[in-house]
C-alpha cells in the first residue's frame, strides 16, 4: 500500500478510537512520525495530505528540511540536548520533549535572542522505565511551575512513550497517570501554563492512548511501513 492508502487507513482508526472515547476525531492530531525517512518520502507523505511532521534527531532534521517547500508543522518529539537548541529555535511547531529546566531555559534564552517564542510539552516518563527520558511524575508540577516565568516559553502539555508491552492495563495505566497529571497541573492554575496537548500513543498503541484522552498521536511504521522506531 502506498503512503496515502495507509494514512488514509489510519485516519479511519484514529476516527474510530475517538468516537469509541466519546470524543470528537478532530481533537487529535496525527503526527507522521519521518526518522530515518528522505525528503523524497517527507514530501510523498505531505502530498498525501498530512499536515504534521515529527523528527526525532536534529541533524536529520537539518539534513531535510531544506529539501521540501511544502508547507507543513514540524514536531521535535525526540530527546533535545541543551548544545542543539540554537539550531531548532524558531523551526518547530512544537517541542514534545523538554525534561529539566536547563533545556527549558536554554530554549527560553535562544528564544530571547531570535524574537521568538516556543511551545513545548513537558515530558514525562510513567511507566517509570530507567531506558528512558522523561520526568518522574511526582516532580511535574515543580518543572511546569519554575518555566511558568520564562517569557519565550508557551507551555503546552505533556508527553509519554508507553512502557513497551503488550499488557493493554499496563498502557492505559500509563497513558491515565499522563492524563490525570495533567488535570492536577490544569487545577493548579499556573499562570503560562496550559495543559491543551496530551503527546501519548504510537504505532502499537495509540487507540489505546486515544482512549485515555492522547490529543497528538506520534506515527511512523503504520504510515511509512517498517523501519527502525515509531
């Protein structure tokens, strides 16, 4: 099958799991997920009429980018280290993946320099698997409210990657504690910080994620076909 016939295939799952949740299938978006992918593909996938693109490296990002003219939104959803962010500030729609403060204020400095603001998610890693990047749950809140005061920083949500399992409990408990974080930050009316995005779900997971309230849902194998992540 081609890119199109999959995305199409896809969108109709996603439909679906939002209509099973109670929930409006516009209120998530689709993120096609490009690592380890051409411009050639890229630009396939944004002719088949996907709006979102997600990158996880910087450097492959730069080594395409310049590559395609058609208009899209691009995602940074994989680790960012502090020595790259002069080289994305301004160029992604939204940063999925800022886990301390040290990148959260060298983004917000970069940002003050350039004239720009950027949104980000805060990630967080509940499934509590020392393999991978993401904050404790119990030390959120303090993250959300120390960027609440930088000024070119729009905090946005949150994001997970589920525990890498095929026990749908364990998903959805991860995928719930992500939510139900993210409604206790919604209380705390921080100022600066809004919890509009809930980044959770990929390929072998995301009805579930949609399920559990995931608003952006991160895809890459079920669209682009096997390769080495999503």
């Amino acid at each position: 099958m081609s890119i199109a016939d999959n995305y199409r295939a896809v969108r109709d799952r996603v439909a679906e799991a939002a209509v099973k949740a109670g929930r409006d299938p516009s209120s998530v978006t689709i993120v096609a997920v490009t690592k380890t992918h051409p411009a050639s593909v890229v630009k396939e996938a944004l002719e088949a009429g996907i709006i979102d693109v997600g990158e996880n490296r910087v450097q492959e990002f730069l080594g395409k980018v310049d590559d395609i003219s058609i208009p899209c939104r691009w995602h940074l959803i994989g680790h960012l280290q502090t020595n790259k962010v002069n080289k994305v500030i301004g160029r992604f729609e939204l940063v999925h993946s800022v886990d301390s403060f040290k990148l959260a204020e060298r983004i917000d400095q970069a940002g003050k320099q350039r004239g720009v603001s950027t949104d980000i998610l805060v990630e967080v890693n509940t499934s509590e698997e020392s393999t991978k990047f993401g904050l404790e749950a119990d030390v959120t809140m303090e993250l959300c409210e120390k960027i609440s005061v930088l000024e070119n920083i729009r905090l946005k949500g949150l994001m997970t990657v589920g525990p890498w399992v095929d026990d749908t409990d364990l998903l959805r408990r991860s995928f719930r504690s992500l939510r139900e974080l993210a409604a206790d930050i919604s209380r705390a009316n921080i100022e600066n910080v809004e919890m509009r995005h809930l980044s959770m779900g990929m390929t072998d997971d995301f009805e579930t994620a949609i399920a559990e309230g995931s608003t952006i849902v991160r895809l890459g194998r079920v669209i682009f076909g096997p390769r080495g992540g999503g």
